[in-house]
C-alpha cells in the first residue's frame, strides 16, 4: 500500500491542520529541530526500511514511499544509513533468523540489528533532545541583548513572565533581579550589551526576527565573541538594527488599511520607509488611495508622515541622535526632518528626547 502521506507537501499537510505553510515549517523546525522536508525525509526512509525487511524490491519501494526513482531513493538512502537499499536487503537477509521466530519477526529483529550497527560509531552519540535549564535568580550591572536562536524560553521578573518565542530578540534590563529560561531543545544566544548611560531600558523590550535573520544574527553573536570578525566590524550594528525593527514593529500601530491592497502598500511603505523617495504616490491606483482615506481616516501621504513620526519617536527615545533619525526615516537633512516632527509633535526632535530622558529618572 502507498505511504501517500510521506509525499505531502507542507501546503498539503497546513491545510489538513488549518495553518499556513509558514506556520507549519516555523513550528517544524521549533519543535523537532528539523525542517518540513527533513522531517518527510526521515519518514520515507524508515518506511523504505520496513518494506526492504519486508522483502520489497527498490523499485517498487521507492515507489511506495514517494521517490519519483530509484536513484532518489539510492542516494537518500545511502546518505542516512552509509548502505544503498540493494545493499542493506542482500546484508538483511544472508544473516541468520533467531531460532523459534516467525520469518517476518525474524526480519525485523535483523533490521533493528542492522541500523543499530550501522549507526555505532566511535564518538559517543549527541543527545537527541537538549534538556530543559534555567538560572538562579540574579541581576546584571549592563543591559544584555538575547535572542532565541531554537525553540522556546521564557524571562520572569517579579510576578511578570515574557515568553521568549523562536526568532524573538529581548533587551533583559540591567538591575532587575529576573530568572531566564530555556525549554526542552532550544538555544538562546547573546547578541551584545548596553550600558545604563548608553540605554535607558526601564523594562524588558523584545522584539521578533524572521527566519531569514538567521545567518547574520549568528555572525552577529559570534563576532560579538571572537576575534573571527570583519575589519570593519561595529559591535553596535547589531543594537541599531534591534532599535530599528522595534520602530518599525511598533508603527503598525498607526490605524492600517484592512483592505489586502492598501495594507501591501502600507507594509511596503514601512519596509522602505527609510528611503529619501519612499513608495511615490503617483505610482499608487486611485482605489487604494480611497482605502487609505476610507479605512484610516487619512490620505496616505499623511498616513506615511504619520508612520515615519511614530518610528522617529521611538529611535529617539532610544537614544538614537537626530541626524541619524532623519536618515532612518528618509529625510536627507536635518533641519526638514526637524521642521516635520515639530509640526507633528510640538517638540524639536531635540526637546522630546530631553523629555523622555528626564520623565525616565
């Protein structure tokens, strides 16, 4: 019988699960510390195990465990357990059967010897599963950046618990007494710190990285650690680029446009926000220009003025100087981007950030 189920794709089992594709392949990895096809790979090859021991030929086995050929299944084979399927069938069964077992309990006893020998090796075998570990309750004299590289953890302080999600970076305050934690096969790792006189961080701030931050927040936390770095490295890159993500995240939280369109036109205004000419209105459709309107209360050149403001606010009270706020947001000199977010705030952008700073004494 066909194992259909191990040729799904993960639209196919997302649908099943009523989850999207994205979903399903971030859980995956969280999870099992496998991708989606790495997972399906390892169903196909223990179901081709069973049907070799079974006394199947490779032709029909690949066809059963969803090989287009029997070259696909050759080599997967051969990568996972160092034998071809032709090779792992004639060892099988020329090695004698117990005494008193059935043929088939026979075979699978052979089986399970087989793997068992082909996978001993030298070296002690890793852990399939890191254990869970947390530390003792303690502070720390400068502000520390952590980011969930596998799985899941968590960051309690006081009666307050902040889950550490997959791809979540989180600023752990300096001072406050907190507890952190890792569950069951995950990592976290250290991506730089702050000072108290560089940061003002009251409470924890986190923030989520997509999968696709993966390789160079690694970079980050190992040139952050070692001298394997770029000559140009700035171990500060990394603390703008956290302060640059959180602004962005949090100008979603300017009224957005529920129709898909205008909400893509949104997303790609925050993505380019920092672009001198940014999306130009007159590339925009007459529709969308009304969602905008209909749907938020403003045009979307007020709704963009409006996005840059809020992330302007933010870097600032981040810290960030206001020249290099005016660049972030797409403003090209200083004295325009101070004009806009005085008529927007009331407050120079220098004002506002004497403010924050004294309100947080």
């Amino acid at each position: 019988m066909p194992v259909r189920t191990h040729s799904n794709t993960v639209e196919r089992w997302a649908a099943r699960v009523l989850s999207s594709a994205r979903t399903l392949r971030r859980d995956f990895l969280a999870e099992t510390g496998l991708t989606f096809e790495q997972w399906r790979l390892h169903c196909r090859l223990g179901a081709a195990v069973e049907f070799l021991a079974a006394g199947y030929d490779v032709d029909q086995v690949a066809a059963l465990v969803g090989f287009a050929s029997r070259n696909g299944l050759t080599r997967a084979f051969k990568g996972r357990f160092g034998l071809t399927p032709h090779e792992f069938g004639r060892k099988l069964f020329a090695r004698p059967g117990g005494g008193g077992l059935t043929q088939r309990a026979a075979a699978a006893r052979q089986t399970d010897d087989l793997i068992r020998m082909m996978r001993e090796t030298n070296t002690p075998a890793a852990p399939e599963m890191l254990p869970p570990a947390s530390t003792p309750s303690h502070t720390n004299d400068i502000h520390v950046l952590s980011w969930m590289y596998r799985g899941s953890g968590y960051l309690d302080i006081g009666d307050r618990r902040y889950e550490r999600e997959r791809g979540v970076a989180t600023w752990i305050p300096a001072q406050l007494e907190h507890v952190t934690g890792l569950r069951e096969n995950s990592v976290s790792l250290p991506l730089g710190n702050a000072s108290t006189a560089d940061l003002h961080l009251p409470a924890p701030l986190q923030v989520r990285f997509s999968p696709a931050w993966d390789d160079y927040l690694m970079f980050c936390s190992i040139s952050a650690r070692s001298a394997l770095r770029p000559d140009d490295h700035n171990p500060r890159h990394i603390l703008d680029l956290f302060a640059g993500q959180v602004a962005a995240q949090r100008a979603l939280s300017v009224p957005m446009p529920t129709d898909p369109r205008a909400r893509a036109v949104a997303l790609e205004c925050l993505r380019r926000i920092g672009e001198p000419g940014g999306t130009q209105d007159a590339d925009i459709r007459a529709e969308i220009h009304r969602a905008f309107r209909d749907e938020t209360g403003m045009t979307l050149t007020r709704w963009r003025y409006a996005a840059r403001m809020r992330i302007a606010r933010d870097l600032l009270t981040g810290g960030a100087p206001p020249s290099a706020v005016a660049r972030r947001t797409g403003y090209a000199h200083l004295p325009t981007f101070s004009a806009a977010f005085s008529r927007f705030h009331g407050l120079s952008p220098r004002e506002y950030q004497e403010r924050e700073a004294a309100g947080g004494r």
